[in-house]
C-alpha cells in the first residue's frame, strides 16, 4: 500500500462530506486575539505543522478538515485549495464552530 494511500482516502471522503448537512468538523483556527504573547499559532512553521496535524486527526476521525487562518491575513488570500479538500470554512460552519455548545470533543 502507498504510502500516502491515507490522504487519497481520506480526499475522497472529504469531497463526498464536505458539504453534507450532517458532516462532523475538526478545525485549525487562528486569529488575532489568539495571537501575541503566549500565542497559541505560532510562527507559520508552526501553524503548518499543527495543519497537518489537524488533517490527520481529521482522516482517523473521520471528519470534515477545515482551516480558519484568518491572522495576520487569511490564509486562502495566498494559497489556493485543492478540489478534493476545499478547508474553507463557510460563514455558516465558523458561526455553528463558535456556538459554545458545539464545541465537544471527538467521540
């Protein structure tokens, strides 16, 4: 098996899901109030590390990937993404992600 038979998979399920209406999400976030001293996003090695991360827990979870960089600008002003993981989130998804009783673990 390829080695990066995981990501196929998981580009497959993840354009079949991405828009379902019952789809589950993990999200990588990062906006200006996170940022500063104590930052939780780091320097942008960081945050592409923790992407990649995400996109991992994502596949084995078995959940929609999206990404909110939004700090210092958002991330999709300068990277495009591909089709089969579109990780923008719509205005709909960051409003229901923000609701504090969404926000529960992975089960």
């Amino acid at each position: 098996m390829p080695a990066n038979s995981w990501l196929s998979e998981y580009a497959a399920f993840h354009k079949a899901h991405r828009h379902d209406a019952h789809a589950r999400f993990v999200m990588f976030s990062c906006h200006e109030k996170m940022r500063g001293a104590g930052s939780v996003c780091g320097g942008h090695g960081n945050r592409f590390r923790q992407i990649v991360w995400t996109l991992r827990v994502a596949a084995g979870a078995r959940r929609v990937l999206l990404v909110d960089w939004a700090s210092p600008e958002r991330l999709e002003d300068f990277l495009e993404p591909a089709a089969d993981i579109d990780w923008r989130p719509t205005k709909a998804e960051l409003a229901l992600l923000a609701a504090p009783d969404t926000r529960t673990s992975i089960a």
